[in-house]
C-alpha cells in the first residue's frame, strides 16, 4: 500500500500530520458546540390564523376550506392537516424530505396571498411558521408568587424578567403565556347604548376614524424638504374617552368604560397549588446550548433576589443543558468502558503492552480526527453524533488488529521489521479496505435518501461512524505500521500463549468437520437448527423490534384530563380542579407526587403530576393510575381521564384512530359506535374523540323578509354581533411613550344575558333604533368545539390508553374490530398519521437494509 511505505519513508511527514490533527483536535473539542440535536429543518409549513370568538364550522367552511385548496396545488405536498375553533384556525402542509424550506415558505406565501382577498376582512393576521431544532425550547419554567396573581403584572414582569432574558448574549426568544400586555379596552355599556338610542355600526365607524395616523406625501419649503404626516390627536386613554360620537354632543366616556390595563384571561394555572405563568426560552442558531442554558440560570438567580420582586418566584423545570450533560455523560462513560474492555480483551491475546497500546491508539486518533470533521463542518456535537462515536469504538481497533497480526506473523517468518510491516500491510491491506467500505455502504442509503424524518437522524449517527472508521483505517494503513517497526526493534519476538494455540487448534478442527468434511450437513442441518434456535428463543423471550416502541416510553409525569358531560365556565371549571388538587396534596408522598400542576378553562382542565425520582417504572405508573382512577373525588359531571388529550402523554401507551368523510353529523354517529365497540377490548381505558368536545351555542336566524321592512341585511347583522359581541381590534393607540392595542366590546357581563342579545340595537329606522329580536329568531344548538381534517377531509378522532403488555397486540384488535364497522362510500378509518409514519419509516428501513446488503 502506497500509504503504508509513504509513511515508512517519511517518519517526520507522519509525526507532523499527527501533531496537527491533535492540534485541530484540542481546538475542535474546545469549540465544538454541545447541543441536544443536530440542526435539521423540517419539511413543514404552518399557517397559524387568530380569529376569536368565532365559529368552528363557519371558520372551517369559509377561511380553512379555501386555504387547503390553494396549498394542495403546491408540488410534493405529502400531508395536509388542519383544525379550526372559535379563537384560531391552523392549517399545517408537510412536504417531501429534501425540499428547500425557504422556498417552500415563498411558495406557500404567495397562494395565500391569491385568495386572501376572498378570506373575511376581519382577519388581522396570517403567520406562515416553520420549525426546525432550534425552535424546540431549551428551558421551560413557570413563575409563581405565593397568594398573588400575575395575570395582570405584564409590565413588571417584562421588565425585570423578559428583558434581561431577552439580553442574554444566544437567547432567541423568550415566550410568555398566562398574563397578557396591557391594552386599552372600550367596553359599550348596553344600558347606555339604548338610552341614548346608539348606532353601534356607526359608533364603530366613528371610532376607526378618529385613530388614524397616515404618512401622506412630502412637502418643501425654501429647498427643505418635509414628510407630510396627519395625527389622530388621541395621545392618551383621557383623549380617547373625550371623543365626540354624534352631533348630540355624547362623548366615548357617557356610552362606554375606557379600561387601561391587561384584558381578562380564558384560562388560569395553578402550581402547587398557587397561581402560575409559563414561560419558555429558544435559542438563536449557532450558540452553545449549554453555556446559554447556563447564563439564563444565572440570570434567574439574580431575578430572584431583587427586591422589587420580593415573592415573586422564577424556576425552570427542563432544562435542555441538563438533558445534554446527563446524555453526554452518560455515552462517555459507555464509551470509557468500552474502550477498556476493548484493550483488554487485545492484551489478553497479544500478551505485550506496547503492541496493545499500539492498536488501542486506534481509538483516540480516529476519535480526535471526527471532531475536527464535525468543527470544520459545521456541526455540533449533540447525543446523535455522541452516539455514532461510542457504537464506532467498538470496531475503530478491528483494522488496527489485523495489520499488526499480519506485521507479527511475518516478523515470526523471519523478515526485518520493516519488511514486516511492509508485506503484512500489503497482505491485508485489500481486505480491510474492503471491509471497512463494506461498514460504511450499509448507512449510505440511509445518509444520503433522507426520504423521512428516521433517516435525517440515523444519517447523524451513519455520517459520525462513517468518518470514524475511515480515519480509523487511515491509521491502521499508516501509523499502526511505523509504530509497529520502533516497537517490534525495541522489545523483540515473544512466544505465543499456549492456551491461544490450543483454543485456534480446536477451532480448525471445529471449520474442517463443518465445512470441508459435512457442507451438506451444516447447510441443511446445522444452519436451520441456529435459525430455529434463535426464533424460539425470541418467541419465549419476547424480544423482536417494537413497532410502535412502547417499551421505550419515559414515564416522567402522568396526566389526567378533565371531561366535562356539560358546558362550564371558567369559574366553576376552576373550582373542579381545585377540589381535585387539594385531594391530591394529601397523597403527594403516597404517590411520590414532586409537583402538581394544573390548568383550567372554560369546558377544558386538565392536572399533571410530576413524580419525585423523576422516571418511574411501569408497574409503579400503573399502579398510581389504577389509584386515582378509583380514588379521586367524585364529582358531579366531571369524568377523569388518563393520557395525554393528542395522545402523546409521557406516560401511557396511547393510540388514535380516525374515522373520515364529509358530513360531520355522520362522523359524530360513526365516532360513537366505534367507541363503544373499542370499549370492549380489554386493557383499553380513557376512551375520547373529538365529536365528544361539542360547544353550546346559541344560532341567530334572520328573517330575510322582516330585516327587508327595515333596510337590514343579515351581513350588516352579523357585522355588528361580530363588532360587540367577539370584539374589534382598532389602529393602535400611540401615547407617544409607547403604542397599545385598542379592543372594543360589550361590558363582559352585558354578553352574559341573552335577553341583552334580543335588545341590541343593530341599526336605525326612522330615528327609531332596530334590535335583533325585530329581525332575528335564537335557537340552542351544538357545534364541535375543534373540527378536524386530514388531507382536505374532516375527522373524527378518537384516543384511548391501553394498559396491556403490548400494543402491537392492542392494534390488531383495533385493527379487525373497526374493519367489522360499515361505514358509507366515501368513508374511511385510519390509525393516524404517527402510526402511520412509523409503519412507512419501517418499510423505507427494510429497503434501506437490503439495498446495503446489495
């Protein structure tokens, strides 16, 4: 091998290349950057659409339908999903792996814009979102004070918590949810509005006009030129509330409350018991997650002790530093020991120190020259690329060894020790060539097809073990010799060990009786008996690979869910999860309970607990199930359920099924008897769907005909409900200090009466103000609280925990039990798009296998 003699030839040419790679190498581990995951970018685009106080169908039928239809025409689109609720819509487009994110984003974009002239006028925002690693956050956390609420300190907490996080040097994103910015609010009193006989259309229209600021053109005089700008002349709530609204001479302040301050919540948290916001912080690209992690830590530290927060408690609970140096830590460890194994198992055979040190120098060497290959390419060393180290130092000494046997061999022939090296080398030097190519095409389909999300991160680990035995075979080709000449003139031959003789005498004896004196026989006899062997042991181990890796779950926390069997407000919401808790801190050391935390909501609550030794087992998990589900308060329309509401939890086993068409009333029909027949299986608990979630409304139903006798049409109607009832957010108020967000809406408690509904005045007649109940007829209904729809289809989705073994089992029951159910033309069942993926990453798998078997 030319490599072989150059580096023979060239002693100090080796040397320098080796002081150089240690070099690269210190500085490479010294700069490398930790993070927990490689940067990929996902194929995905998001349109997120906030449109409160809306109508799931209405919202689904006139701003999602049109939307999907414009995405589905892109190319490569492989997946639509979308939901649509009363206070946003979502609409996510997933497409083929390998496609430019970036251009995927301007192409999305642009066939929105095509039909947002078609999409309601009230629609403030579209925001297109992608993801990628970095948006996953680094550290999660809440804040609390004890018998205090913070839902209304958003300038405080902005000030000496999100600004100085915000200020630290990687932090990309600091989020907030639970308190939201202050704003002005105008809420029309109803009481007012009748008695002085208000056109609420009109008073809208009065109030858009007056908070107006247009840049208009340019001016000059005497050769200075001047922009031309028209003010509003509102520069504070006191202007805003002086704001003539007739020629009567009423002001905004005789018909209305003008509020400066932070607008009500929907939703409250509680932690242990006490109110609570969350917050979580994302990285900026390129910066080293664990130093940031770190700087943020520090700087929650010093927020804590000021004293303008006396009381005031900030603390993360995931921390994404901690998750790296633990799994960093812990790879190492399996590295270190593995690597001692590895030159001890070497000594025991070669029975000489320095020939052994020689091969274990294999391991660092290739080891240091990965990390230059990571720093110069730009990546991170994260627990993929740890991972891809630690499972190549296992095999790194594998040609190492065989070039010294051979170099050994030929020096007990007789020939000098450069001869040796030089003729052992070439002997084997095709075959461990061969051989190491041969490691490395095995993860070539999966490194460069990158066809799905599996293959992006087995590619991390492919690519760092790949590059690793490369270099490893770079040394066995070139230093493993040089060294083996100094070594082999300085301590001389050694015999062999007696048991090593006797152990290769038996195994010759073993491959003559086998495959030279009985091929026929170890063909057709022994090679089926190993195979039978090893398929009965599986069968009565139960090891074979987990499809749906429900073995593998992290049972860090367990959910429990509130279903609610009739529509609740916030309060009485709040009050069910408060009894829940306080039953709960009475078992907090019964259960190893660390933490309790909760959130509740209009028709919506929810508890997790998190467990004092953090991962718990599986038996101890479903035992503290088992114990609530028989022991937690009962109370009156409220049903626990175990797992995670998008089936996701940490903890349980979950599955999904999802039963597809058109008409929503069908799917709701179909959903119901599915669930009854799936409640049959046994082991399958927590049974939901979507069709369960169903809101009470009140449906206004205008007479064309009596609305025609007072020049009203049913879009003027809808207007003015739209305006008082969900609100209006107006130009923004600019106080010269700062800009604040304008809403107006009825008084919160003159929305809570239908009687108020009847009487509001939505247009004029004569002088004479027109109410609703002249035009309008109001009829109770429900709708379905979040409409589902997978590829331009509405679903219905319905999850369950299963508390069997396996869940594969689990699916097959599922599997022929929703295949009995007659469903119409045009209808369908799946699993769900996870379970789905999962099967089709299994299939690519096998294909990737046999193409590197070809």
């Amino acid at each position: 091998m030319w490599l072989t003699r150059l580096s023979l030839r060239r002693p100090v040419t080796l040397a320098m290349a080796l002081v150089t790679v240690l070099v690269l190498g210190g500085v490479s581990i010294w700069k490398l950057p930790l993070d927990f995951l490689p940067r990929v970018e996902f194929p995905f685009i998001g349109v997120w659409i906030p449109y409160p106080n809306g109508i799931p169908s209405q919202n689904e039928r006139d701003i999602v339908r049109p939307i999907e239809e414009v995405l589905a025409t892109l190319g490569g689109v492989r997946e639509i999903n979308s939901y649509s609720d009363a206070d946003e819509m979502w609409i996510g487009v997933e497409f083929d792996w390998g496609r430019d994110v970036n251009l995927m984003r301007l192409e999305v974009k642009e066939k929105v814009d095509q039909i947002r002239g078609e999409l309601p006028p009230d629609i403030r925002q579209i925001f297109l979102l992608t993801f990628d690693t970095n948006d996953i956050p680094i550290i999660e956390g809440r804040i609390a004070a004890k018998g205090r609420d913070l839902s209304e300190s958003w300038d405080l907490l902005d000030q000496k918590i999100i600004g100085p996080l915000q200020r630290i040097p990687g932090v990309g994103r600091v989020n907030i949810d639970g308190v939201l910015p202050t704003q002005v609010s105008v809420y029309l009193r109803f009481d007012k509005i009748m008695e002085y006989g208000i056109d609420v259309g009109r008073l809208f229209r009065v109030l858009e006009a007056a908070n107006v600021e247009l840049t208009v053109g340019r001016i000059t005089d005497r050769g200075l030129r001047y922009d031309l700008r028209t003010v509003s002349g509102l520069a504070s709530v006191e202007d805003l509330g002086d704001l003539p609204i007739d020629p009567r001479g009423l002001r905004l302040r005789d018909v209305a409350e003008v509020v400066y301050g932070a607008p009500a919540l929907e939703y409250g948290r509680h932690l242990n018991g006490e109110p609570a916001i969350a917050f979580w912080i994302q990285k900026a690209s390129g910066y080293n997650t664990v130093e940031v992690c770190r700087d943020i830590e520090r700087e929650l530290e010093r927020v804590n002790l000021d004293p303008t927060l006396s009381g005031i408690n900030s603390f993360s609970f995931f921390n994404q530093a901690d998750q790296i140096t633990d799994s960093l830590r812990t790879l190492l460890q399996a590295g270190w020991f593995g690597s001692m194994l590895a030159i001890a198992i070497l000594y025991l055979f070669l029975r000489q120190i320095g020939m052994t040190l020689v091969v274990a120098l294999a391991i660092p060497l290739s080891i240091i020259g990965t990390c230059v290959f990571l720093f110069l390419g730009g990546r991170s060393l994260n627990v993929l690329t740890m991972m891809g180290l630690m499972l190549g130092v296992g095999m790194l000494v594998d040609n190492a060894v065989v070039v010294l046997e051979s170099i050994h061999r030929k020096q007990h022939e007789g020939f000098s020790p450069l001869a040796a090296s030089v003729r052992g080398t070439r002997e084997v030097g095709r075959a461990i060539v061969a051989a190491t190519l041969t490691t490395v095409i095995v993860f070539a389909p999966v490194v460069v097809g990158k066809s799905d999300e599996m293959s992006v991160w087995l590619g991390e680990v492919g690519v760092t073990i790949s590059v690793t035995l490369i270099l490893s075979l770079l040394v066995s080709l070139t230093v493993i010799p040089a060294l083996a000449v100094k070594l082999t003139r300085r301590n001389g031959e050694q015999a062999e060990a007696g048991w090593l003789i006797g152990l290769r005498r038996r195994y010759l004896t073993m491959l003559r009786w086998t495959v030279l004196r009985h091929p026929l026989v170890t063909a057709l006899v022994l090679v089926p008996a190993a195979l039978v062997l090893t398929i009965g042991a599986m069968k009565v181990t139960g090891f074979k690979p987990d499809t749906f890796g429900d073995e593998g779950i992290r049972r860090e926390n367990l959910g429990i869910y509130f279903d609610y069997t009739a529509p609740l407000d916030k309060e009485t919401s709040q009050r069910c999860v408060e009894k829940a808790e306080s039953y709960l801190r009475t078992r907090r050391d019964d259960l190893g309970i660390r933490d309790i935390y909760s959130w509740f909501a209009a028709d919506n609550a929810g508890i997790v607990l998190f467990f004092q030794s953090g991962v718990v087992t599986e038996t101890f998990f479903r035992e503290v199930r088992e114990d609530l589900r028989e022991n937690l308060p009962v109370q009156a329309g409220v049903r626990y359920q175990f797992g995670d509401e998008e089936g996701n939890d940490s903890g349980a086993k979950t599955f999904a099924v999802t039963i597809t068409g058109e008409e929503t009333e069908f799917l709701a029909e179909f959903a119901a008897e599915a669930k009854r027949r799936l409640s049959s299986i046994d082991g399958i608990a927590d049974l939901t769907s979507d069709a369960d979630r169903g809101k009470a409304e009140i449906q206004v139903r205008v007479d064309p005909q009596q609305a025609s006798r007072f020049g009203i049409t049913p879009v003027s109607v809808s207007q003015v409900l739209a305006m008082t009832y969900r609100g209006v957010n107006l130009p923004r108020l600019n106080t010269g200090a700062r800009e604040l967000d304008l809403v107006v809406s009825l008084l919160p408690e003159d929305r809570e009466s239908i009687e108020t509904l009847a009487l509001l005045p939505i247009g004029t007649r004569e002088g004479r103000p027109v109410q609703l109940g002249q035009v309008a007829a109001f009829e109770f209904a429900r709708s379905p609280q979040r409409i589902f729809r997978h590829d331009q289809r509405t679903g219905v989705t319905i999850r369950g925990t299963y508390d069997g073994e396996k869940l594969d089992d689990a699916l097959d029951k599922i599997r022929a039990l929703m295949t009995s159910l007659e469903l119409p033309f045009g209808y369908g069942w799946n699993f769900g798009s996870r379970i789905e993926r999962k099967q089709q990453q299994n299939s690519e798998m096998g294909l990737n296998m046999l193409l590197a078997l070809a």
